[in-house]
C-alpha cells in the first residue's frame, strides 16, 4: 500500500508539474493565435508586412518574441488576398486555427 501511495504521490506532483507547463505554453499560444489572426487580417486587408510587423513588436512588448512574431507575420503573407469577405474571414480563422495548434502541439 505505501508503494502505491508513494507512486500516486509521484505522478500526482509530476502531473502538476506538467499542468503547470501545460497552461504556460496555452496561454503562449493563445498569444500566437492572436498574433496570427492579427497578421492575417492585416494581410487580407493589403497591409504592408512591415507596418504589421512593427505594430505587433510594439503592442506585444515583449522582446524574446520579436522572432516569433515575425516568423508569423511572414507566414501570413504567404497566403493569398481572397477575393470575398467569407473567404477573408475563412483565412483568418483558418491561419489562427493553424497557428494555434502547431504552437500547442510542438515538442511532443
């Protein structure tokens, strides 16, 4: 008995942990899907990537993430001007979906 409880104590405190791990990198990736959304939107609006670039460096203010910002940014503007509002909106949704869930699922 005192070997199960000694195991379930263990996996108790490393599955804290890893919640822990779990709702910071969440909450980085939400951050993501919100930049990704922004950057989308500007790019289906005809913004210059390099104004979309600076307002988001800007707004975020948080330097170890300039990269990662621009590697968003980037990636947006990969992606083609549609020509309809629902297609717009479509993108949008589809490049924060995408964004989101590469963040949430890297380093498994």
């Amino acid at each position: 008995m005192k070997k199960i409880m000694s195991l379930l104590m263990i996996f108790l405190s490393t599955s804290t942990y890893a919640n822990k791990d779990f709702e910071t990198k969440q909450k980085f990736c939400k951050v993501m899907e919100a930049v990704a959304g922004t950057a989308q939107h500007s790019r289906q609006i005809g913004k210059k990537p390099s104004e979309v670039l600076d307002n988001l460096v800007e707004s975020i203010n948080i330097n170890h993430l300039n990269d990662t910002i621009s590697i968003v940014v980037e990636a947006a503007y990969l992606v083609d001007i549609k020509p309809t509002k629902e297609l717009k909106d479509k993108a949008i949704s589809d490049f924060e979906k995408n964004t989101y869930f590469q963040c949430i699922n890297s380093d498994k």
